[in-house]
C-alpha cells in the first residue's frame, strides 16, 4: 500500500506537534559542522518539504526525493506559495536516480526506518555513496529500537480535532523489529468527515546493523549522536542521528 496517500490530506496539521524549526537548526549545525556550508543537498524521503523548505531558506540548493505523489504535490504548492526554487522528484529511496552528485544527502523524520529489509537498506546506502561528492556527507535518523518497544509498543494514540482526527493503532513484533501501525484518518472535507485507512510498517535497526551496512556500502561512519545532543546515543534514546561520509572515491558516478 502506498504510504501517505490520505495522512497527506492533513499531515502538516496533525504534525504540528514538531519542531521543525528546533529540528532544521540541529541539522544544519551538523552540516555546517562536518564542511557543507553550502551547494546542492538531497532530502530523501522530504514529505510535504517541511525539512527541505528550511535547508533552502539556509542558502542550499534542494532536492526533495519522495515515493508519495500526494505528499509531494503538497510539497510543491507550498513551495511555490514561498517562492522557494526547490526541485522535487517522484521517486523511490531504494531506486533513485539523480543527474550528478550532491554535496551531503539528509533524511529526516525516521524515512529510513520503511526500509524493510537490510539488502534494501543496503542499497540505499549504496545509492546515496554513489550521488555523494568525493567526501561528502550524509546524515540521517532513526527511530531506535528503545522507542519502538517501550514508547509506541502495543498501544493506541488518539487525536480529535475541529477538523481532522486520527486513530494509530500500534504493534511491535520485538523478533522481527517490524512496527506496524494502523491508521485511520478523519479529515473533513466540506461539511463532511472523509474516513482514509493506511497501514504502515517499519524496522527497528541496531546501529551495529547501520555501521555494517554503511561500511559495505563504501562508506566510512562517522559518528552517531543521540537525537538534538552531540552526545553518544544512549540505551533509552528513542531518536538518533547517523552521520556517514562517501571516501573519496573518483570516477564512481554511473548513469
């Protein structure tokens, strides 16, 4: 089922939760940190551009990679009502393809965390080294294996509001690391409720897993920081931040 295809409708409402602000300001510290002070930079998995919208304003060139046609559309017509030149691309994490290289490559909000299996993560990570400048950067997060088994579990999260509510009904399988989550979403449209239902899956990863993968890859790791700190990530950490660089290998660009 393809992700996001009703959430869309009323994702930046009901996400209204999030700083995204607080969470731009924290990634562009690390890439101003880690040497991309400026250039081209690839938002994978950007949703409706919220990340990708405040990575611009900072001064970067975007590109936003998304699989859900409706989060992208959403995307696009915010983007246009600020006037921000953002180039924003239909396409899958696991399969995407770019004219050249990007200097760093982010991915935010847990996007990595939909890939299922670890030769498909395995790709990814073999794609992004691919489109990477020689050293260039790529951080992302995920939602940890802490978070999935102590904070969303077996549980039931509810929100009504005036004009849209949501029903997510959780279920971790702690064997497999898959999360799946059922969501009913109520978003009124006119005088009416309309009623959309998704059923979304996601994988717990170690970092232990992340750093193997990425080294097979032909990166090199860097570090990893529990989420908004520069400190190592901790057992209870429900969010961390991966931080990887492509090692300066020429000539590696294919069509």
């Amino acid at each position: 089922m393809e992700a996001y295809t009703g959430f869309a409708q009323v994702y930046d409402k009901l996400m209204d939760n999030i700083p995204y602000e607080e969470w731009g300001s924290y990634l562009l510290g690390l890439l101003k940190e880690y040497g991309v002070k400026d250039g081209l930079v690839l938002d994978m998995g950007c949703g409706t551009g919220s990340i990708t919208e405040i990575l611009s304003r900072a001064g970067y060139d975007m590109i936003g990679i998304d699989n859900s046609e409706d989060m992208l559309a959403a995307a696009i017509e915010k983007a246009g009502k600020k006037g921000l030149d953002i180039l924003y691309l239909l396409q899958d994490m696991r399969e995407f393809e770019l004219y050249g290289t990007v200097s760093a490559a982010v991915s935010i909000c847990d996007s990595m965390n939909y890939i299922m299996e670890e030769d498909e993560l395995f790709q990814v990570f073999r794609l992004v080294n691919n489109y990477l400048d020689a050293g260039g950067l790529f951080i992302f997060d995920l939602n940890t294996p802490y978070k999935y088994e102590e904070i969303l579990a077996d549980n039931v999260i509810a929100e009504n509001r005036e004009d849209c509510a949501f029903i997510w009904e959780n279920y971790y399988d702690r064997e497999s690391g898959i999360n799946e989550y059922d969501l009913s979403i109520y978003a009124k449209e006119e005088e009416l409720f309309r009623r959309y239902q998704e059923l979304h899956y996601q994988r717990a990863y170690s970092l232990e897993t992340v750093k193997k993968l990425l080294l097979k890859a032909g990166m090199e790791y860097v570090a990893a920081y529990d989420a908004f700190t520069r400190e190592p990530p901790k057992e209870n950490s429900e969010r961390i931040y991966v931080i990887a660089r492509e090692k300066k290998q020429e000539g590696k660009y294919y069509q």
